[in-house]
C-alpha cells in the first residue's frame, strides 16, 4: 500500500492546517491481480478521505499525461520500499521541470538529493526499509517544511524549484548517462576515440 496512506487521520489533519491533493496515474496489466488491488486500494482511500483531501486517480497513464504530470505537479512524491526502486526516472523527469522530490532515499534520490534544497528525504537514508518510521517522516516533512514553504514563502519554495533544475536536471539526465556508458563501458580499454 502507499505510504502516504498509512494513517489518514495524520494525513486528514496534515491537510486541515494546509490544504493538500493528490495526484496518482500508472496502469496495471489486465492480469495483473496485485497491480489492481493496489489501484483499488489508492481509490477506496479517495473515498474515504472524502473531501478533506482530494484524491485523483488518471487513468490510461501513457507518455502524453507524464509530461503533464511531471512538468505540472508541486511535489513529486515516490516511496519506494529499499532497495527495491531501480531508477525513478519520473523523479529525474519531474526535476528537469523544476518540480523538487519528496521520496525515500532509494534509485537516483540518494544520490541526488541535497535536503531543503533540491528536495526532501523520507526516513534514514543508512536505515533499512520501515514502514512505520517512513510513514512518520513523510507526515512530518509534509507539515513541517513541505506545506509550510509552498504556501507561507513561495519566493523560497521557487529557489528549491529552480535548486532542483540547475543541480538534479544538469546530472541526471541521457547526454551525461551515455557520456559515462561510452567512457565507463563500450570504449575499448586504452583508445580515446
Ligand atoms: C518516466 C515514465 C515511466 C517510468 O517512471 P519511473 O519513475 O522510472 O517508474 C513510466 N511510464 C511513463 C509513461 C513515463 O513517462
């Protein structure tokens, strides 16, 4: 289950100080039971927080809705549980757009994530996968600095927006990966070209 739902009475507070939405898409294969469930689980807590907190699930999640998603949202959330994310290049996407990160320190995010200033961390990033203190952190990162900066100091919520472009999207992008493919890997040992 999400991460972000593991309390939603924390979370239905959270949103009462500071107005929240979420913003889920992705798609499960039709025979995919377990993708399912968890579409079914993200909607059945939609409904439950009613409307103390919009939730919106995007169906058919294809190439034209990421680049609305990852260039239009705030705060791009991933809670992965370690070690288990590969990459999370929607994050690298998202930065790119000078959208900032919210996630646990798994993939790309625990190498490029600088707290405050491109981002915010979920958990320890030495600590194994907990779910219980993840949760905790997420809400306290959420009501302390997350909600905080966006609506009382938009002027510094920009910086980390425009932090998150100039130190995450400058690396973390296809130019740099081939460039290290091709130094690290395909060129043979000794040739320059
Ligand atoms: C970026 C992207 C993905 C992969 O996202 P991850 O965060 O790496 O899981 C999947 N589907 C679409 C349409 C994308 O644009």
């Amino acid at each position: 289950m999400f991460l972000i739902f593991a309390d939603v009475e924390r979370l239905r507070a959270i949103a009462r100080a500071r107005p929240l939405q979420l913003v889920f898409a992705g798609k499960a294969h039709p025979r995919d039971e377990g993708g399912k469930e968890i579409i079914r689980r993200v909607v059945a807590a939609a409904r439950s927080l009613g409307d103390a907190l919009p939730v919106v699930y995007l169906e058919e999640h294809g190439v034209t809705l990421a680049k609305l998603l990852c260039s239009g949202v705030d705060v791009w959330l991933n809670t992965p549980r370690k070690p288990l994310e590969a990459s999370g290049t929607s994050g690298m996407k998202a930065a790119l757009n000078g959208v900032p990160s919210l996630s646990v320190l798994d993939g790309w995010w625990a190498e490029g994530h600088i707290e405050g200033v491109t981002g915010w961390s979920i958990g320890d990033a030495s600590a194994a996968s907990d779910d219980a203190a993840e949760a905790t952190d997420l809400y306290a990162k959420l009501e302390r600095f997350v909600a905080p900066l966006y609506y009382d100091r938009p002027f510094a919520f920009a910086e980390v927006m425009r932090s998150a472009v100039a130190l995450n999207g400058s690396f973390f992008n296809a130019q740099r990966m081939l460039e290290q493919y091709v130094q690290n890997a395909y060129r043979p040992t000794g040739r320059t070209r």
